[in-house]
C-alpha cells in the first residue's frame, strides 16, 4: 500500500489512479490529520508527502515519522512544488529517501517509488539466510533451492524470479513489474519472457510448482 498525502485533489486522485493502473495500492489523503489517522490503523510500504499542506506541513509530518519507532522505517517520498537545492538537502537530511519536483511525469514518479521500494527491500533483506515457503526453501548464502527434500537446479533469472515470489506470498505480481526487477530497465524483451521462465521454473519444482499461481491477464503470485 503506498499512502498519497496531497491537498491538490487533481494531483491526489491521478496519482492513485497511476500507481494502482500499474500493479500497486494507493489511498490518496488530503492533509496531514487524514493521514495520521489511517497511519494509525494501516503501515503502508511507502509514503508519498507533499510539502505544502494545510495544518502540519510536510516537513513536519516527515520529522514526526522518523521520530516514531513505529515508522521510521517506513521510505518516503517528498513531492513538492518547491525545488529549490535548499529545499531538497531540507528533504533529504530530513530523512527522506527522494525528492520529486513538480510539475513531474507519472511515470517517473512510478519510476522513483519503484526504485525507492527495491532498495529498501534490499536493505530489509541483507542479513536474510533463508526463504522457506511449504516444502520450497531458498537457502541464500549458498544459492540454494529445495523442493520436497530435492535440490533444484535453476538458472540465475529463475532463481531470482522464485526468490521474488517467495519474499511476496499470495500477493499477485505483474508481468511488467517481474520483467523490470528481473531483467531491469534495459531488457529489450516482452512480457512472454516472464511467462516462459515462469513455466520452465514449475517444471523444475515438481509438485511444489503448483504454488505459482496463474493471475489470468495480471502476473502470478505464490500461494502459501
């Protein structure tokens, strides 16, 4: 879930719209007590915050959370109209983890909140030894895959695709999406690539390959 804090109800409701036409979870709020309050009852996996708010502004917001045991981890965007370098070393010393200038591209900023959520990811990851889901166990120091018991052999992108999988259970991942944190930006290939490895990746897990579900017109997701 990625929380939208922006009074410009225009700006609020095309970025949702954006962001969730591409995969992910949006809610949109128009100030920092709408915020605060849904904060209270929902961690959302990253924050997008405007600087200039009615009530508490976005830089106070963005002190408030990086105060708060509770979500100081939690990655944050600031999106904002003011673009001085002053502005943004204000941001970023703050403790936030990018700065977008308005006017901006939507999807550059799904570009920033995409690259901003796999390098928080990445850092959440680094002491992780193993992923075990059912009988499949993912033994990372030694780039290790078991199926029922059985060592798997599988190529680096299928390993990669499983380990993606595994570290987001029963949540439904999209062609797009794979193919960009697999393969990157610069892959040149279509999406039938992800369907190809995804199939080879099956076969190779035996029965527990039942598992990667089919998301007919989506992705695939890894059911627990």
């Amino acid at each position: 879930m990625i929380f939208c804090v922006e009074d410009d109800s225009n700006i609020r409701e095309l970025v949702v719209y954006t962001l969730e036409s591409t995969g992910m979870k949006a809610r949109g709020f128009e100030d920092g007590r709408e915020f605060l309050e849904a904060l209270a009852l929902e961690t959302p996996e990253l924050i997008l915050l405007d600087i200039m708010l009615p009530g508490e502004d976005g830089m106070e917001l963005l002190k408030r959370l990086k105060s708060s045991v509770k979500t100081r981890e939690i990655p944050v965007i600031m999106v904002t109209a003011k673009g001085a370098e002053y502005d943004k070393v204000m941001g970023l010393d703050s403790g936030a983890d990018d700065y977008v200038t308005k006017p901006f591209g939507m999807m550059e900023l799904v570009s920033r909140v995409k690259a901003v959520l796999r390098r928080t990811a990445k850092d959440d990851y680094k002491r992780e030894d193993k992923i075990a889901l059912g009988n499949i166990e993912i033994d990372i120091r030694k780039h290790e895959v078991r199926a029922s018991g059985s060592t798997v052999n599988l190529t680096l992108k299928e390993y990669e695709l499983l380990k993606r999988l595994m570290r987001n259970p029963n949540i439904v991942l999209t062609r797009d999406q794979l193919l960009e944190d697999i393969w990157g930006y610069d892959f040149d290939g279509e999406t039938r690539t992800v369907d190809v490895h995804v199939r080879t990746l099956r076969q190779k897990l035996g029965a527990c390959g039942e598992k990667i579900e089919t998301v007919r017109g989506v992705g695939y997701k890894m059911c627990e």
